[in-house]
C-alpha cells in the first residue's frame, strides 16, 4: 500500500477497531452493507473528541456548510434525537452522506486534531445519528413554515433535486418532482452499489419529503413529455434543474461496440434498480460473465469492480495512472483490494477484442510510465514503447466519467450551456439564462460527488427563495 493511500486511510478519521466489518471473502459473495457502524457507546466516546474550535474549519470545509460541532455536540451528551433533528434542518441526506461522502478530503481533512493525531470521525457520527433515529423511530420532521401559495418545480430526484425539494418545503412553498426513471432518488437509486448504500435508507429519505408534502412524479421524463418552458407555462412560478450527468463517456477505441462492453452506468443499474442479483425474483437478465475487467480509477470504478467480484466473475480494475493518482476514496481503494479484485495500475486500454459472433474476449493494453509534472504537481503518464499486451476477459465496464445528457437544453431554446454541455449559470445565484429557472449539481458542475451536489442545491435554493419573494438576487 502506498504511502499516499496509507495517509488518506489514516486521514479518514474511522477506527476501524470500533467500525465492524463482514470478512473480505464473505462480503465479496454478497450485497450487504460493509461497515456497520457505531455502537452507541463508541459514538459517544467519539463525539466528545470533538474540540468545538471556535472557528470549526470542519464546517467551511463542508459544501452544506453542516454546523458540525453543534450536532457532535448533541451525540457527546446522548441526545442523539437532538443531533439527528439538527442535521436533518440542515442536510437533506444525512445517512447517505455519512456513508459516501469524500470527508477525508473536507470535514475530517480540515479538523485541527488530524494535524497530529486522528480527525474526529464526522462521516461515522453523521451516520450514527441519522440510523440511530431511523432505526429506534425517533426521527421528527421538520416543521414547515406557513404556505406561500408558490409552486416549484424540481426536475430530477437525484441528491441536487432532493436538498432543493427540501429546502422549498421547509420554507412553505408547493413542491413537486418530476423524475425520469421509475423509483425516485438518481444516483443514489441506480449508482452506488447497495453494499455502499442501502436502498432501503434512499427511500426512508423520499418518504421524509413525502410527508412534508412534496410531490414526485415518477417516468416523467422533462425535455420529452414537457419541456421547461411548459412547465412555466402550466404555472410553475420557480424551477430547479438536478437532472445529473447520466450520460456515459467512452473511450473511442476499436472494438468498443462489442458485444459484452457495458457503461459503468448501465452495469450498475442492472444491480441496483433492476436488481439482477436477486435473478430469477425480478426479471433482469444477469451478467454472466468469468472475467469482469473494469476501466477506470474513481469511486464509480471501485463500485463497478467490486459488483463484478459479486455477480461471481473475477474483476480486474485497468487504469492508466498510478496508484497514488486514483481519484477514488482511499476506502473504497482498500475495501477493493481486500475483497480480492486485481489491480493493473499504469495499464492503458487500447483495443478490445472480439470473436467472430462480435463478443468480448479480450482488452489489448499498453504499459506506461510516469512523466514530467504539470504546473499543479500532477504527474503525467508517457506509455512505454512496444510494451502492448492482452487481458483475456469476457465482459468490459467503461468508468470514465459521465456528461449531462443534452435532452433539456435541446427542448428548451433559451438555456445556455457551456462547451462542456453543462448549464450555464450565474455562479452567485445558480441562476440560469431563464428568468425563474435554477439549476445545480452535476448538470452544472459536470460529475462530482454526491455533497457537492447537494451544496449546490442548497446555494440555488437560497437564491430561489429571493426570487419568490421578489428581492434582489445579488
């Protein structure tokens, strides 16, 4: 393990004494969650490390900007209904973020104790409070402000469309979700695997938005059943565009189009909302494959790589860089390892092979080396020369990024998008070239993670609720 990985696992701020596991081999043959998290007493125990800095650096460098002492606080002295309803004001998605979010790179990396000893672990008491009300029925609803008699409408049901449905509902205004596919929650529904997330706590979330009255319209896909002019037209008085980066990025290399070549996009939908790994119940057909190899070094690579070690095939993860310059999480990175799956690191992609009926059985590679650095200290690969090489395989998922799909800008004339095909927005106000109309997280930020989006969500709620009440927005 590099050293690198070695810091950013130390950086996490998680004991792994005190965060139980199943065992890599067990856990690698099925879909249960992989930490199972704090006791009670631990996360009392932990909580009272918290120093409640004067100036908590934990809390700007959380894109929700969570009062993070304020809730620690709560857990320290046992009020753990007290925690959870103060996050819940705060953060729409407090079970989901205390799993998946980056705070080795935010809240734990900026707390004053990881300079010489241990973070406090945020994630895990995030975590520990929203489950522990979840489970135990303790949660409380926040209370909402009077009506406004103002509609708003939320296109997508991803982690962007739930934190700005929640923000409108609290603060008293109608709200209704028009989402694309057939159970709410985007990326959190389709894209992260359920042994990283449990459907069950997404949709213990969408419940909470449902009794605070907002309406999700579910196969109501905007750009195609309406467009965004229509729904300004069908009164809509604000709307905020979360509709993602669904749209899968591929590499352009010869025989990419094989059969047996997936999108990390479509591979994890198979397994999530299609449940093909509980074939035959649902109807999903299953990837059946011997050998997985997965193209890609980010979280969604760690998620598709350690599926395919599940769906019973033996996983390759390639990626072009070095070990110390994968984006993903340094957990996932060491979960992946010990479950088994092979790493060829400083291995780039340069054809895939078929047979003769157009089926995968191969992935043609290159090896390389690092380069110069760049001006940001990153870096480059150089790939050695004659160095090319074969991985037999039977089936190939593609994880290199995703773009937002162009259907809503195409069907509506007057939103802007950038070269990059992102919406265009104010950068104060989240503001798009429509008057009244918002949008944030990876539509506008192209693919990030899910607390950005949610960050943004929130900036662009703030300013919607200037704009229903007719201030000025900057």
């Amino acid at each position: 393990m590099s050293e690198n990985t070695e810091r950013k696992l130390k950086a996490s701020g998680l004991p792994r004494h005190a965060m139980p596991e199943q065992n890599p081999k067990k856990r690698a043959t099925n879909f249960e969650e992989v930490p199972k998290g704090f006791p009670l007493e631990v996360a009392m125990a932990e909580a009272t490390r918290c120093l409640r800095c004067p100036k908590p650096r934990c809390v700007a460098a959380c894109p929700v900007n969570i009062n993070i002492p304020d809730f620690i606080d709560s857990i320290a002295k046992g009020e753990i209904q007290e925690a959870a309803s103060k996050l819940k004001k705060q953060s729409a998605l407090s079970a989901v973020c205390g799993r998946v979010c980056p705070q080795e790179l935010q809240c734990e990396g900026s707390c004053i104790l990881g300079i010489r000893s241990k973070p406090v672990a945020i994630g895990a008491l995030e975590r520990f409070a929203a489950d522990y009300v979840r489970e135990n029925n303790l949660e409380k609803v926040p209370e909402k402000a009077e009506s406004t008699g103002k509609k708003v409408a939320i296109i997508g049901c991803g982690p962007a469309g739930i934190t700005a449905a929640l923000e409108m509902a609290l603060a008293g205004h109608d709200v209704e979700i028009f989402e694309g596919l057939h159970y709410p929650g985007g990326v959190l529904m389709y894209g992260i695997p359920q042994f990283r997330l449990p459907k069950e706590i997404v949709v213990h979330e969408i419940e909470t938005l449902k009794s605070l009255g907002v309406k999700i319209h579910l196969n109501h896909l905007i750009g195609q059943m309406e467009s965004v002019d229509e729904l300004k037209a069908n009164g809509f008085d604000a709307i905020f565009i979360g509709s993602g980066a669904g749209l899968p990025n591929f590499m352009g290399i010869e025989g990419e189009n094989s059969v047996g070549v997936f999108s990390a996009n479509e591979f994890l939908t198979r397994f999530n909302l299609m449940k093909a790994y509980q074939f035959p119940v649902y109807g999903t057909t299953p990837i059946k494959a011997k050998h997985i190899i997965t193209i890609g070094g980010g979280n969604v690579a760690m998620d598709s790589a350690r599926t395919a070690l599940r769906a019973g095939a033996k996983s390759t993860l390639v990626y072009r860089r070095a070990r110390e310059q994968m984006p993903a999480r340094a957990e996932e990175v060491h979960h992946a390892e010990q479950e088994g799956v092979n790493f060829q690191l400083l291995t780039a992609p340069k054809r895939v092979i078929a047979d003769e009926n157009g089926k995968v059985v191969g992935l043609e590679c290159s090896k390389m080396q690092l380069g110069e650095a760049d001006a940001s200290g990153r870096q480059s690969v150089v790939e050695i020369p004659d160095s090319n090489f074969v991985i037999e395989c039977d089936a190939i998922v593609v994880s290199i990024g995703n773009r937002p799909n162009p259907l809503i800008p195409m069907t509506c004339k007057n939103l802007k998008t950038t070269k990059k095909g992102t919406l265009e927005v104010n950068p104060e106000t989240l503001q798009t070239s429509m008057e009244g109309v918002f949008a944030g997280g990876d539509v506008v930020s192209g693919a990030a993670t899910v607390i950005s989006a949610m960050g943004q969500a929130k900036k662009a709620a703030a300013s919607m609720n200037k704009y229903l009440r007719g201030e000025p927005l900057e």
